[in-house]
C-alpha cells in the first residue's frame, strides 16, 4: 500500500506473522507506521503427546503460562478450568487477559512482565517438591526451567504451540532499504532476533544495526548489545504502548 506522505518515522516489528496488530495501534496513535519484518509464525500444536503434557501440567498446584499465544493453544487443545487451591500465573498483563478471556477468574501475574519480574514473585519462591505446570513453546522463556527446578520444583512442561521459520517479508525488505523517515527496532523477543540474524541479508543488517533499538527488558537490551546493535534503549516494559513511548520520546 502506497502512503501519501511519509510517517514521523517508524517501527520495526519482529512479532510473529499476524500479531503486530497491537502495536501497530499504539504506532499509529504517535504519529508512526509499522514495518512488519515477521521471522516467524505460530503454529498451535494439536497431537496426542502435547494433549497429554497439557493435562498433566494444568493438573499442578501452579501452574505458568508464558505468553498469551501459550493460552490461546492450551484452550484449543481443552477447556481451561482452574481447581481449587491451584495457582495460576501469567508472564504479564497480555497472558493474563488471554487467560481471563479463557475463563480463569483468579491469575497472577507481575508488574515487571518479564522472566525476571515473573520469578520475583512470591508464589514462585518455596517451590521445593511444588510441581508446577508450564505451558509455553519449544525454547521459550529458557531462563524458567532451570531458575524453577533449582528452587525445587518438579517442572512439568507443556510446549502447545511452535515458532516456524517464515522467509521475511519482500515488501518489508524493499521498504526499509528505501525508508524515507527515521526508523527503530522493537525488541521483545531474543529468539526472534536471533532468527532474524539468520535469515536476513547481509545489507539488511548492516543496517538495522546501525538503527535504534527499543528492547522490553535488560537482558534482552543486553542481548542486542551483544549482537551488535551499537544503540540500544531500554523501555520501560514489553507492552506496545510502553515500547512506542521510549521511540517517540527519542524521535521528538
């Protein structure tokens, strides 16, 4: 699509193929557009073995959903109902309303919406011989796993949905080695920066990194650094809203 003129700048996004819907609002709401450089897309898993890790996860006193795509999968698979006395705990404000909209009436969820802020909490500390419900994707949130079994926690894990490689975007390609405004990288994701490293033209990233970076938490501001993107800013939370405030405050 062909715009008039062009936007104050804009954002890069790495969510997965269909789910910049969010964030291209809160762009749209500061004067932005969105490029949409999806490296992946979510497939919901729906065979025998995932249906079984599911029902023994959601059979745990606690029991941890790290995103609200992990929601929408386990409620695909089954209906989500919480038992009396089990723990429900979401990663953030979004996994929290996806399990709202599930059903779940009770959730627990941090105000720092990361890995980091999630193992803050205090449902999370005495876990010794706690069996705990994971349900999440094949290398997501890989901080978990060890940071719950080595408070003691018997982790049963179940992966309800996977990240495919897609090809990156054609359009998105020509319009960002053509862009006409100044542009910033949203980062919420190392797995989907990590693709994108992969995948991308060697041109391409030559040039992203030398463009601002907008990272959802420390590590992954880190993780950029690391990557060699020289400017990296930390938001002050993962939230779209959050994200495109740190870019508007720099671009204005």
């Amino acid at each position: 699509m062909a715009f008039a003129e062009p936007p104050g700048w804009y954002v890069i996004s790495l969510r997965p193929q269909g789910g910049h819907a969010a964030l291209r609002r809160a762009a749209a709401a500061q004067g932005a557009r969105l490029i949409a450089l999806s490296p992946w897309r979510v497939v919901k898993r729906d065979d025998d073995g995932t249906r079984q890790a599911l029902a023994l996860a959601l059979s745990a006193p606690r029991i941890l959903f790290t995103s609200p795509n992990a929601v929408r999968a386990a409620a695909a698979l089954r209906p989500l109902a919480r038992e009396s006395g089990q723990i429900w705990i979401a990663v953030g404000g979004g996994t929290a309303a996806a399990l709202r909209k599930a059903g779940i009436d009770e959730i627990v969820f941090p105000s720092r919406m990361d890995s980091e802020g999630l193992l803050a909490l205090p449902s999370l500390q005495a876990l010794a011989g706690t069996r705990v419900g994971l349900v999440t994707a094949p290398e997501g949130r890989e901080t978990l796993l060890p940071a719950l079994r080595q408070r003691g926690a018997e982790v049963l894990r179940a992966n309800v949905y996977t990240r495919q490689p897609i090809a990156l975007s054609a359009h998105a390609l020509r319009k960002l080695r053509t862009l006409d405004a100044p542009a910033a990288l949203a980062l919420s994701s190392s797995g989907a920066l990590k693709q994108l490293l992969d995948s991308a033209p060697a041109d391409l990233l030559l040039q992203l990194r030398s463009q601002p970076v907008v990272a959802a938490s420390a590590r992954l501001q880190q993780f950029a650094r690391d990557a060699g993107f020289a400017e990296v800013e930390l938001a002050k939370g993962p939230l779209p809203g959050q994200l495109i405030a740190a870019m508007a405050r720099r671009f204005r």
